[in-house]
C-alpha cells in the first residue's frame, strides 16, 4: 500500500492543524522567542520542518498541562526555577481539584435534597433532612444561610435544631410568628424609648427558654455530638469575623428595632451569667 505525499516542509496552517493549536497561537510563540521562526520559502512564507513540529508539540503538551508560556520557555532554556514554578502549578491544581470535588458534592447535594437546602453545609442539611415537606420554611433557610457565612456550618447546625423544634411543636411555631410579626411592627414610627419594646424583649427572652428546654428534652444537643464525632466541621468561606461579618449584613432595622434587639441580649445574657432559666427575664 503506497504512503500517501510526504512533506518535508509545511505552512502554517498545517502546522496548527496538526499540533491542535492555531496560526495566531504559532506566531505568538515566534514574537516571545518560544518558537523559533523558520525561514521563508520562495513565496514568503513559513515552512516549519520536522524538529520545528517537534517543538510545537511540546509546548501545546506542556500549555494543555497549565503550564504559564514563559515557563515553558524557561523550561526549554534550562533555566534555574522551573522545579519552584512547577510546584506552584501542583500546588495550584490541587486546590483546584479541592473547588471542583466540593462544587460536584454540593451538587449532588443539591439533587439529593431537591431544595436549595441542599447547598448547605452536610452538617446542616443532615440536621434538617428528615422534615416533612414544607416544614421548613423559606425565612428558616435564609437564616440557616445567613448563619452558616457568619458562624460556619457549627453554627447554622446549632440553629438547625431551633428549626426542628418550631416544625415539631406547632405552640412554639404559633409563638415564634406572634413575635416575628410583632418584631416586625417595630418600624420608625416607634420610639426607642416605647415601653413596649421592654415587653416584648422579655417575651422573646421567655420563648427562647421555651425552645431550648424542647431541644433538650428532644434529644438533639446528643444527636448533634454524635453528628460531630463523624463528621469534620467544614471551613466554610468564612474570611472575616463574625463582628465582621455581623457589621456588614444589611438590615432595613428602626432605632426602635436595633433597641429591640440590643435588650434581648441583654436579657439572654443577664439570665446566662446568673444561672436562672430565662423564662423569668
């Protein structure tokens, strides 16, 4: 069976064509001094030669590998420093792959929950995943979200057990919605210096009590050491404190809101230094 035509010689265009690159790529090697230029035939030309291909070669290996252009060249020049740069490029990749391996998880993630739950934190969605349908509601996963950039996926997991107990005890859900809307009607036409607003502090203080004795008494501090102990906590994205982060989450909150909310702490906390149950604040 005959060859077909073998060139000695080829233009650019072949060229390209072979090595999986294209003519401008080529040329952009000739202006760094990665590829040398070959001399011009009687048409003005390029031709490129056997070892030119071989060259060419290489470089898109190398280039399809990720490593930088001018690394390549100093690669081929025997430079001092390529083994450093090379290590950076691993280094890199790897982390890379750590990006590529967490996206592929948290869509699975996604599709196994099949809801936006799912792009929590396994530690967090874990906690949640046996609720019925519905019982958890959009506010709840906004503030799971919210959590988990401030104080981690820990964090959020604690709070996910607040969520539980509102989804399983119908008094406290019908109580948590009483003070949501109350809480809510703390708008600029209320004074921070309104009565009401000790009042109702010291209600929200009662009903956080009331949750925390239900998820005592429901087990899930235990169930979450026992998720902890199998379970790393994962970093998060977390690149600030969370007073940091606190101080950058806007909230559309009145002097009468933020008075509000400055008093439950002080509640919750006057009654955590004493020792007393908060259902007295």
């Amino acid at each position: 069976m005959p060859l077909p035509a073998i060139p000695r010689r080829v233009k650019i265009g072949d060229a390209a064509a072979f090595a999986g690159t294209t003519p401008r790529a080529i040329r952009h090697y000739h202006a760094i001094g990665l590829l040398a230029e070959p001399e011009r035939g009687g048409d003005d030309r390029r031709r490129y030669a056997h070892g030119d291909m071989i060259r060419l070669l290489w470089i898109r290996k190398m280039a399809d590998a990720g490593v930088s252009l001018e690394d390549i060249r100093a690669g081929f020049e025997g430079a001092a420093g390529i083994e450093q740069s090379l290590a950076r490029l691993e280094e890199s990749l790897t982390s890379k792959a750590a990006a590529i391996e967490a996206q592929r998880a948290a869509v699975h993630r996604l599709r196994e929950v099949g809801s936006p739950l799912g792009l929590l934190s396994p530690l967090v969605s874990g906690r949640l995943r046996d609720l019925a349908p519905g019982a958890l509601r959009p506010a709840d996963l906004d503030a799971l979200l919210v959590t988990e950039r401030i104080f981690g996926s820990l964090g959020a997991a604690v709070q996910a057990d607040r969520f539980i107990v509102l989804a399983t005890h119908p008094a406290l859900r019908a109580e948590e919605d009483r003070l949501a809307e109350a809480e809510a009607a703390l708008d600029d036409t209320v004074s921070p210096d309104d009565p009401r607003i000790g009042e109702l502090a010291a209600q929200r203080c009662a009903h956080e009590a009331a949750l925390g004795v239900a998820i005592a008494g429901s087990g899930l501090d235990d169930a979450l050491d026992v998720l902890l102990d199998q379970e790393d906590e994962e970093g998060g994205e977390a690149s600030m404190s969370p007073m940091e982060a606190i101080g950058r989450m806007p909230y559309d909150f009145s002097p009468a809101r933020v008075r509000y909310e400055e008093r439950v702490l002080e509640l919750l906390h006057s009654a955590d230094r004493d020792g007393d149950t908060p259902r007295t604040c």
